[in-house]
C-alpha cells in the first residue's frame, strides 16, 4: 500500500503511482471530517477523490473525532462511490479545534469505541484504522486491539512508535510482529520501510498480511515491484538516479496541471523532494529544491538526474 502522507498524496501523486509502480492500492492524504459546518467534507477534498481511476482502489483516510460527523462523512463519500474507508489514530500532531484527533484520540479509547462503532455501522465497504501502538506506552496496543475487534474492522495498519515519540527513533516491527501473532484479523507494517529487501524481510519474520510504505516509495517509486520480484532487488547509483528522474520528470507535466502555475506546482513539487530519505542524493536533491524557475528546476533535472529528456515537452 502506498501510504497516506499529508500534503503529498494527492490525486497526481497517487495516478502516478497507479500507472507506472502499481502498489496494490493507494490512501488517500487524511481528509478532515467537519463539525461546525453541514458540509462535512471540503470540497477540495471531494474534488480530488474524483479525479482517479475508477477501476484502481482508493482508501479514504478520515481524521475527526465526532461518531455522527464520521458516519455522515462515510456515507457522503460512499455516495460519491469510495469503496474504502480509514480512520486516522496515528497522526501526532492531529488536533482541531474542536477537540483531539489523530494519535491524540489513543488517550481517549471510549471515544475511539464510540467512532468506530459509527463508523462500521455505515460503510458497506472495507473499514480500517491505521494505528499508532500507543500514545505514550509502546504496550498499549494490547488495550486497543479488543476495541479494534470488537468494531469489526477490517483490518488494521499499525505504525509500532507512540505518538509522543513522534518520528523519532526507529519503528519497532517486534510489536508489529506480537500484534500479528494475537489476533486473526489482517495487520498492515507501516513506518521505516526503506528498502525492497527490508520488506521482504519483514514480511517473513512478523507474519504481517501487508505492508504500508511511505517515504520509502517516494526514495525508490519501483520499491513496489521490487518486493514482488518484477524488478531488480537493488540497483546501483547511476541507475537509482535515472529512476528517481523519470519519477521527478513524470509527475512534473501532472501537478503543472493541477496546481494551476508554474510557482504552485514548484512548491508541490518541491514538498515531495523534502521526504526523499536518500543521504547521497541530498546535495542534488537541493540543488532542485532552489530552483525558482520551471526552466531552471528542468535544466537541474536533466542535470543531476540525466533520465529526464527534452525539458521542454513540459
């Protein structure tokens, strides 16, 4: 799965990915559920879920923190045609001002009981959460997976750091793993896969149903198709620096489009380029982040990331 990452995958981040690196499904960046107004979604945000492939799967991350709000959110969305809902429960840094949201909401668990029972109510389709392991106690999933059964979601993706930890430190994949062994309901690995092989072992020693990759797939877009064996396991730099450039080159012409102007798009674009975690790409990586010009960013791309041909077609 490509991960829901916040500013970043939007409806030409995630085409993109459908078309050339085929992760089996995508999510989408969390869309917040209104209470202080009767459009519970924006709509922005509905417009973005209309513009994807009608036969590729699509999960909807939501983030709020009112059962009735959700579950007339859910079925707007489900009206729209989503087939797949998520709950946000991991997002550190998710608040409103109408109260706690995200990660915030594992120190509320009656809460979470209430919403998800609203929520499971309504959506026809899949209903998942995606998980911090807990909000200041690595062990407090023991406490939530019964509230996760009992709701009778789908399945669960569980990113094994507290939410106070924020993205410090290393995800801890033994919880991952003790998760998977407890409960008959599929676990989803999420937080620090980087590489196609770690995946595959990952896979393999947690016993997980799926995995989640985020900025993983940003550094190697073809990390997909590595972990299934249609693409070489690791490539070497040259390579590495081609691929990343006919990723950078590919979804340039995309957010040209839908941002509206060249400034708006470099910004977008430039966001992406912030949460590549490669060390020995990053001087080049910022040589592009200052670029000020569609010319110059173009120029700089052919440059240091020699995959990309006739900038100007762009």
């Amino acid at each position: 799965m490509l991960a829901p990452m916040q500013g970043l995958t939007n409806s030409a981040l995630r085409r993109l990915y459908l078309q050339k690196y085929q992760p089996d499904l995508v999510f989408t960046e969390f869309v917040r559920v209104q209470t202080q107004t009767r459009k519970r979604v924006a709509r922005n945000e509905l417009t973005d879920l209309q513009d994807h492939p009608a036969e590729a799967p699509l999960v909807v991350q939501l983030i709020g923190n009112d059962p009735a709000a959700l579950a007339e959110a859910a079925l707007l969305l489900q009206a729209q045609g989503i087939q797949h809902i998520n709950l946000n429960l991991g997002c550190p840094y998710g608040r409103m001002t109408t109260g706690a949201t995200g990660g915030e909401l594992l120190r509320q668990p009656q809460q979470i009981a209430s919403m998800l029972t609203a929520l499971r109510r309504v959506c026809q389709g899949s209903f998942s959460v995606k998980s911090r392991a807990g909000y200041e106690d690595l062990n407090q999933w023991q406490r939530l997976l019964p509230l996760f059964e009992d709701s009778g979601v789908d399945f669960i993706v569980l990113h094994p750091r507290t939410v106070e930890q924020r993205y410090n430190g290393e995800a801890d994949h033994r919880i991952t793993a003790a998760m998977a062994l407890k409960t008959s309901l599929p676990i989803i690995a999420n937080g620090d896969i980087r590489a196609a092989q770690e995946a595959r072992t990952l896979l393999v020693q947690t016993g997980v149903a799926g995995l989640m990759i985020g900025r993983g797939a940003l550094a190697d877009p073809f990390i997909f198709q590595r972990i299934r064996g249609v693409e070489p396991l690791t490539v070497g730099s040259v390579l590495r620096r081609q691929e990343l450039g006919q990723f950078i080159g590919a979804l340039w012409p995309s957010y040209l489009q839908k941002f509206s102007g060249e400034r708006q798009a470099l910004m977008k674009i430039k966001d992406v380029l912030n949460f590549i975690p490669d060390p020995d790409l990053q001087r080049d990586l910022g040589r592009l982040k200052r670029a000020t010009s569609r010319a110059a960013f173009l120029a700089r791309l052919a440059d240091y990331f020699p995959a990309v041909q006739a900038p100007a077609l762009f």
